[in-house]
C-alpha cells in the first residue's frame, strides 16, 4: 500500500514539472519569450575610421569601441542591447546621449531603412537598451543593422558584422 501511495506521489510530482515546464515556454520555442521566431540575431561592432559607406550612411567621424546584440521576431519584437560603446581610447561615449538602430536590407543601393527605432539614452559608458515593436519586412535580403547617434539616422556609429 506504501509502494503505490509513493509511486502515485512521484507520477504527480512528475506531471506537475512537466506541467510547469510547458507554461513557462510561452509556446516561443526558440528563447523568444511569446514574441513569436526569431528571425533575425545579430552582433554589432563599433565603427572605425576605413568602415565604408553602408546604403548610404557614412561611419561616425571617430573610432568606436564595443558593440551590441540584437534580435527581431518574425511577430516585430526588436530587441537591441548596447555594451561598452564608446569612442576608442576615451572609456565614454563623448557627447552622444542617445541613438536608434535602423535595419537595412539589400540592395545597398537602397537608402531606405526597413524600421527605425525611437530614439534611447546611451549612458556616458555606452550602454542603452531597445525593445520596441516595429514592422518587419515581408522578405529582407543581407540584413544590416545600423546604430546612429543622437538620431542622424545619416551617420553610424555600430554596425552588424564582427
């Protein structure tokens, strides 16, 4: 009688670490968090004074260091989070306060972004974080994201790459 109480004890335990494991998987699948697939992940690099000219948008006038991930959905979760983006050899981000992050797609003839986000703060140590919601593109051919400075959306300051 003991056996089969513990064996239905341990079913039930089971069931209920099943049970909590789908719930907290938001039907996600892929570490989205409910905001459907993930489409797009990428790396950021700071620019630095020989980065070419990207549909159009000239690299920041100094060398930067750090950089940043991002993240899109298939359902328009944007996520971007800046580390350490800061003028090469200064340790801070020397008067760029805020940015936005546009997403490019080819032809790099092409100088319309896709999106562009709101305008976030960037800490004097370089970092700042995006989450906004934005319209993805029905198809996006050589993706490239594209970090602007104080929102001359004309200049960059990050791009995607390594």
């Amino acid at each position: 009688m003991l056996s089969k109480k513990l064996l239905g004890t341990g079913v039930a335990l089971a069931a209920a670490v099943f049970v909590a494991a789908a719930a907290a998987d938001h039907g996600g699948g892929d570490g989205d968090h409910g905001g459907g697939r993930t489409i797009l992940q990428a790396r950021l690099v700071g620019s630095v004074l020989s980065d070419p000219d990207i549909h159009g948008v000239m690299r920041g006038g100094v060398p930067w260091d750090g950089g940043a991930r991002a993240r899109l959905s298939r359902h328009g979760r944007f996520e971007l989070r800046v580390r350490g983006l800061v003028v090469s050899g200064t340790g801070n981000a020397d008067g760029v306060t805020s940015i936005t992050a546009s997403l490019y797609c080819a032809p790099d003839s092409d100088p319309s972004a896709a999106f562009t986000t709101n305008s976030v703060p960037l800490s004097s140590h370089g970092n700042a974080r995006i989450r906004q919601h934005v319209t993805v593109p029905a198809r996006c051919l050589a993706p490239v994201l594209l970090v602007h400075p104080n929102g001359m959306d004309t200049r960059y300051i990050a791009a995607s790459g390594f």
